[in-house]
C-alpha cells in the first residue's frame, strides 16, 4: 500500500475542482482508487460544511486549512471548521479517542481576516 503524499493531497485539491473530478492522475502517481474517489468525496464535504464520518489524514486536514487561509477564502475556510468541528463532535460524543486537529489556531486566524 503506497503511503498518501503532500503531492498527492495537493493534486486530488486540484481535481476535485475540475468539472469532470477525474482521479487517474491520482492512480498514476500510486494512490489507490478508493483513496482517489473518498478524497473527492471528502473535500465535498469539507468545503461545504458537511459532517464526513471518515477520517481524513492530518497533513489533508492541515493542508486545506493552510489553502484556505492563504487563498484568504473566509467563507470556505469557516465551512471547512464547522465541518471539522462536527466530526470532533460527532466521534467525541461516541466516545472515540478525539482527533487531534487543531483548528483553534484557524479559527482564530479567521476571526483577524474579518
């Protein structure tokens, strides 16, 4: 099994924004196609505020964080959160380990950018 990479991360950011959502870029740098498809499926959800119950990497996680605040796109990056923060509750309330993300510092970054 091929380990997820930054590059990987950053190219399935790039697809999920073209109309046709192809992931064979994806295949060919060595990602399987069920990690191809669940990332498409997963920045859906995190970038329109959705609760997704899989768990996404820390470095997808930290990446589009990253993205967004830099992209200086308020609106995303606080769906993105609130996306985020409902996983966390959703697993902290079945009394799964807690992820350790840390958004505290996005959320307040967001706060300056308005």
């Amino acid at each position: 099994m091929t380990k997820i990479t930054k590059e990987m991360i950053e190219k399935a950011y790039e697809i999920f924004h073209t109309p046709q959502k192809d992931v064979t870029p994806l295949l060919q740098m060595g990602m399987n196609e069920n990690s191809a498809e669940m990332s498409m499926i997963w920045y859906e959800h995190i970038l329109n505020g959705k609760l997704y119950k899989r768990t996404g990497s820390a470095m997808q996680v930290e990446f589009i964080l990253e993205k967004l605040f830099h992209d200086q796109d308020k609106d995303r990056l606080a769906l993105a959160l609130q996306s985020l923060n409902q996983y966390i509750e959703f697993y902290s309330e079945r009394k799964f380990k807690k992820e350790k993300i840390s958004i505290e510092k996005f959320e307040e970054k967001l706060e300056r950018m308005t």
